[in-house]
C-alpha cells in the first residue's frame, strides 16, 4: 500500500520542479530505489519518450543510470512501440563505453524485433569483445528462432535478405577461426549449422521440383557455410548417391565420417559379452558419439562409448560398450519392455537403403532386448518384428558390454557382400546424466533414416 501511495504522488508533482532529475538520483543509487523509480518512469502519463531518449545519450549520467533508462525504454516500447526508441537504443549500440554496448545488445535481443536484425549483423561485424558478441548472438536467437511445436526451436531466416545471410555467414567463419572462447566458437558454429540447414531446406524444395541442379547449388552453399557439419556432408554424400555417382559419394561419406567399412572377420566369435577374442581385432571401431541435437546444437556427448562391427557370411556382429562408474540402471526384463528407459544402446539398421524403413534393436545391461520394424508410416515402427538375434552382457566395474548377432536375412536384406552399402545408426541413452548420444546426429528425433550413416560391407 505504501508504495502506491509513493508512486501516485510522483505522478502528482511531475509536473513542478525537474521529476526526471529526482528519479535519476533513485537510479543511481540502485536497489530498491531504482526498481521503483524504472516503474515510475514507465508507466508514467507524461511525454517522458524525448527526455529519457535524451538521458540515454547524455554522457555526464554513469553508466549505471543510463543502463537503467534503457530498460525504461525497453518497458515503454512494450507498452506503445513508439519507432523512436528503437532508433535511439540502435544509435547507442555503437557506444564508446562497453558496458553501455553490452547493455543495450541484451535489451534489444529482449525486444526481438525482426527489423533490428540487419542492426545485429552490423554490430556483430563490428565488435571485438568477447562478451558482446555472444549476447548479439543470442539476441539474434531471439529475433530469428521460433518454437515449434512448444518444444524445438527452428529459425526463421525470412527476415534476412540474402546478402545478409552470406554476410553472417562470412562473419561466423571468421569467428570460428579465430582465438576466441571456446563457448563463442561453439555458438559461432552453431549459428553455420543454423545457416546451413536454411540451404539444406530449399534443396528439399528443389529436389521436390526435381531441379536437380538447383539442389546441388544449394547443398555446396551449405557445405561452404558449416564444412565440418555432419549433417550438411550426409545430404550431400546422398544426393551424389542418389544421381548415380556412388564413387564420388562413398568418397565423401567416407572423409566425412559418415560410413564405416565393415570387415569380413578371420572367425566368428563366440558370444559371450566379452568380446576379448582375435576374431574382433579387425573389426571396425566407433568411439566419436555426439549428442542428440536440439534446434541444430551439436555437443561431443560427456559419456564414452564404444561400438564394434563386423561380418560373416549371413551374419552382422556387433559389439558395444558403455563406460560408466555407477552400477548401470536395468530394471527392464522382459522382451519389448520399456528397454529404453534403462542404460540401453539403440541400433538402428536400413537394409535397403530406402532412407524411410528400418529395424530397431534396444538392448540393455541384463542384456534385455526391444525390436522394433518401422515402414516408414509411423514414428516409431511396431514391436510385432522379433528378431533371431544371439546376445550376451558381461557388467565390470567401470563399464558394461553386450556382443549381438543378426542375420541380414532377418532383417530383411541379402547376404552382404563386398560393395553392399545399408544405412546404420547407434545410439546410447545414459541415465545418470540423461544423456543420449548418437554416432551420426540426427536433429530432434532418433528416427530420422534420412539421417543414418551407412555400413559399406568390404
């Protein structure tokens, strides 16, 4: 009650005296003080727009209190868009004194207008603090990301013309190679994801317009964009797979980490979780995992693991390894149980390369076992598929292990021979950390074959 008492008579003597001058002294003095004064400057009836705007220039006030105006600014814009304000936040953006820079980039990242944009770009460009630039760049997630669906966040590039886009594109490049934090190199590269997948959907576009050339134009642009990405390099590889040239493809899956060859083994080994026999020395080795990407943020996952691959004859063995040092969570027991709620790892194969139906296999500690076969219709496929599937753990200290075999017929596919290329993913899901890693990144969802590796059999 006090204090509207206290706010209704600073509107009552606005008008005698210098009210701004009264208020300034409560902005400096900070606390309380200064939250009640912001309040009174915001929701006040008065023509305050010009004097605060003034203020916020005005160098002879610290750099406190005029931190303090632009949050004013910030609540009267959301109060009554008045275009000056956003002029005069975007004039002091170019500020000589850092903190006021750093200040005024939150609160226009806060603001989220589209328009201010190509502003973010410019200052982006600009800038050579460290701090700053991560706050453009979350204020520019601000401007450009939507939340689909309440629950991923997708970019909405429409905002920025073309040249821009390839302006910011230069910019990220830039701090990406340089000697900067390596949580702004993260969210540098982040953002050539974010620009990358823009191409990657208008070759979609393309594709679908069967224009064929317009695709490939778009698929290079993203590869130029994020060089490194996985998921970029997995389009393209497709796409030279897709028109013909499986040479050139495997070639560039193959330098990009995106297909593993798997060796015809000596001997076939005995499955027992153990996996210490000679038979597994030539298999191929997975140990790079990432983890599930959110909104095209690729993080190394925190655990470590491990898959082995190799075949013989009508067989495929696989191997995996899970480092941990708690005792792992296994509470599923039966076939087709919530196997995934457990420490679990997740296979999943496409046989015939349709980039739309596959097998999924779950396997926890114990080993219990979910198999699952989507035709591409649903989600998640259907636990109908039982496999013929020989599996074995063995539980250590520090880690768990489990040896699988699979028939190709099984799984529906021919004998492998050497040439046969199918689509592949592994996954493992960690409980303690609630961490899902994956070999290949698939965005936003494990089920997305169109974004497997592939197992080129030797």
């Amino acid at each position: 009650m006090v204090r509207r008492v206290y706010i209704g008579l600073c509107f009552c003597t606005f008008g005698c005296g210098d009210p701004l001058e009264r208020e300034f002294e409560r902005l400096e003095e900070g606390g309380a003080a200064a939250e009640e004064a912001m309040m009174v400057l915001a929701l006040s009836e008065e023509p305050l727009t010009e004097p605060l705007i003034a203020a916020l220039g005005d160098e002879r006030y610290s750099t406190r209190a005029r931190s303090r105006v632009a949050d004013v600014l910030y609540r009267m814009y959301a109060r009554n868009g008045d275009p000056r304000i956003l002029a005069a936040l975007a004039g002091q953006a170019h500020s000589d004194d850092r903190e006021i820079r750093l200040h005024i980039t939150r609160v226009i990242g806060l603001l989220g207008e589209e328009e201010q944009t190509g502003l973010i770009v410019d200052l982006l460009e600009r800038e050579r603090d460290d701090a700053i630039r991560r706050e453009l760049l979350v204020a520019l997630e601000n401007v450009l990301g939507v939340f689909r669906g309440g629950r991923y966040l997708v970019f909405e590039f429409a905002a920025l013309a073309a040249a821009e886009r390839e302006r910011l594109s230069r910019i990220l490049q830039r701090m990406a190679a340089n000697d900067m934090s390596d949580s702004l190199v993260t969210s540098a590269n982040d953002w050539r994801e974010r620009l990358a997948q823009n191409r990657l959907e208008a070759a979609r576009r393309s594709l679908l317009q069967a224009d064929l050339d317009a695709a490939e134009g778009f698929l290079r642009a993203a590869a130029k964009i994020a060089p490194e990405s996985k998921v970029v390099n997995r389009h393209l590889g497709s796409f030279y797979l897709a028109s013909g040239d499986s040479a050139r493809a495997l070639d560039h899956l193959r330098r990009h980490g995106l297909l593993v060859v798997v060796p015809q083994l000596k001997a076939e080994p005995r499955i027992d979780g153990e996996m210490d026999e000679r038979a597994w020395e030539s298999a191929a080795h997975l140990t790079e995992f990432q983890q599930l990407p959110r909104s095209q943020r690729f993080r190394k996952a925190r655990v470590r693991s491990e898959v082995l691959l190799g075949y013989r004859d009508d067989d495929l063995f696989i191997g995996v390894v899970a480092h941990q040092d708690e005792e792992p969570i296994a509470r599923a027991t039966e076939h087709d149980g919530s196997v995934g709620d457990d420490d679990c790892f997740e296979l999943f194969i496409d046989v015939d390369l349709d980039q739309r139906s596959y097998h999924q296999i779950i396997v926890n500690s114990i080993p219990a076992l979910a198999d699952f076969y989507n035709d591409g219709s649903t989600r998640h496929g259907t636990p109908d598929w039982n496999g013929a599937i020989d599996v074995a753990s063995v539980s250590e200290k520090d880690r768990w292990s489990v040896e699988l075999t699979l028939s190709a017929r099984d799984l529906g596919g021919k004998i492998p021979e050497e040439g046969t290329l199918w689509g592949f993913n592994a996954a493992r899901y960690h409980v303690a950390s609630d961490e899902y890693g994956q070999w290949l990144p698939t965005p936003n969802s494990a089920h997305r074959p169109d974004h497997f590796g592939f197992l080129l059999f030797e």
